[in-house]
C-alpha cells in the first residue's frame, strides 16, 4: 500500500496580466476550477484571487499529472468563462503556471495567504507578488522571461 499527500499552491495570470476578473467571476470560476479538479481525482482546498490571476490550494492524486491537470482546468475554465459571461469572448489565461509544493503542516498558513489576496495586494502587484513566491521557492527565473 502507497501512502501520500500531494499539495500544491497554484497560481496563474489571464492573459497580459489584464484585469478581467471581477469578485463574482473569482467565485464562480473557482467553483468550477474544483470540479474539474474532482474529474482528475483531485480536491480544490481553497481558491481566490484578483482582477488577473487567480490562487489554488489543491490536493492531486498521485497518479494525476500536474501539467495535464492545469492543461484542463486553464482551458476548461476559460471555455466556461467565455461562456457564462457577456463580453468575455476575447478571453484566456496566460501560457504557464506557478506550482510550489506544500507539506501538510504547511497547508493552513497556504490557505490563509490565498484568502488573504485582497489585503496582500493592497500594497504588493502580482508581478511583485510572483517574484517573492519564486525566490521563496528558490526557483531560478530570468525576469524577462517571466513577464514576457
């Protein structure tokens, strides 16, 4: 028997970074974000976010693929919120994700920082947001690339 714990904080920008998300359409796309999740036997632990990207918290199976799993839920919610919603036509996610692992004892202060999106940002863009996330991941990133 095979015990494991796969979490992850997930985040992930629409398309140039633009503002299209309005705190209804955060809701609802979360929402739906988490059923797809289940579809790949997964579990949204939380979500938020802001006019341009948006945080997950979730648990994967661990015989789901990250990237396949991502795949689904950008094109999957994107689809949807074209859908759903008048004058979204023109809208996508941006190419790529940010993806950290989580330990367990780890998960609440996660949780905590995601619901906490409108305070960070008071005083923090994403951009700057990102950044801080990747050095304290120590993932190595070129700033060009990054944004570009």
């Amino acid at each position: 028997m095979s015990f494991t714990s796969l979490n992850y904080h997930i985040v992930f920008s629409t398309k140039e970074r633009r503002a299209w998300l309005l705190p209804n359409h955060v809701q609802s796309v979360c929402r739906y974000i988490g059923g797809i999740l289940r579809n790949h036997k997964g579990c949204l632990l939380a979500s938020n976010g802001m006019p341009n990207h948006l945080h997950l918290a979730a648990s994967l199976h661990p015989q789901a693929n990250l990237s396949d799993c991502l795949r689904d839920v950008k094109a999957g919610s994107s689809h949807w919120l074209r859908k759903e919603n008048k004058g979204f036509d023109g809208f996508s996610w941006q190419d790529g994700y940010s993806a950290f692992s989580v330990s367990y004892s780890g998960l609440d202060k996660v949780i905590s920082y995601i619901q906490g999106q409108p305070e960070h940002h008071k005083s923090l863009s994403f951009e700057e947001e990102l950044i801080l996330l990747l050095k304290k991941h120590n993932i190595d990133y070129d700033p060009k690339y990054v944004f570009g």
